[in-house]
C-alpha cells in the first residue's frame, strides 16, 4: 500500500488498533487482580517492573483488536481493517525492545 492510497479510514483504523489495547491494559489488570485475589497496586508495580509480565498483559490487550478487526470486517470497510493491522503491529517494535534490553 502507497501512501498516495492512505485514507482518513485507515488513520481511524489506526488509531483504534493503538488506543484500545493501550485502554484495555489497565481493565485486563483489574481482572487479573479479582481472580487471583491480588491487590490492583501489587500487580500494577509488578507490571511496571516485570519486563515479561509487560509482555503477557500487553499482548492480552492487543487481542481486544480482534473484536474491531471482526466488527469492520462484517462490514466490509477494508480500510478499517487494514487500519486495525497496522495499529497492532505498531507494538512490535515496543514486545520486542522489552523482550531483548
């Protein structure tokens, strides 16, 4: 894909497939803590120390895409779609520097 065919509907997609999963992670956090019967505070300063376990919470957080990627896609705006993508795989970059530094 061109830049000369990047649309406003793939910017949208975009920036869904950054913000929800950057919205989800605390929520994800929360969920954990009630089933495991942990404080939120303990797991939020492990989360914040715990290279791996940023990993793990974070790419829960990425699969809550998949709900938007399927919502667009049953209604055939592809440029969403491509958007979302694109949006999800912004966060390589970030898995993979936590992963090896």
């Amino acid at each position: 894909m061109s830049l000369k065919k990047w649309t406003l509907q793939h910017t949208y997609g975009a920036m869904i497939g950054i913000l929800t999963p950057i919205a989800i992670f605390p929520l994800v956090l929360v969920f954990l803590a009630w089933m495991q019967d942990y404080y939120f505070e303990f797991l939020w300063a492990k989360f914040n120390s715990n290279n791996p376990y940023q990993i793990k919470i974070l790419t829960i957080s990425i699969i809550a895409n998949l709900f938007w990627f399927y919502f667009f896609l049953n209604r055939k705006k592809y440029d969403h779609v491509r958007g979302i993508i694109i949006g999800s795989i912004a966060f390589a970059p970030y898995v993979l520097y936590v992963k090896f530094f």
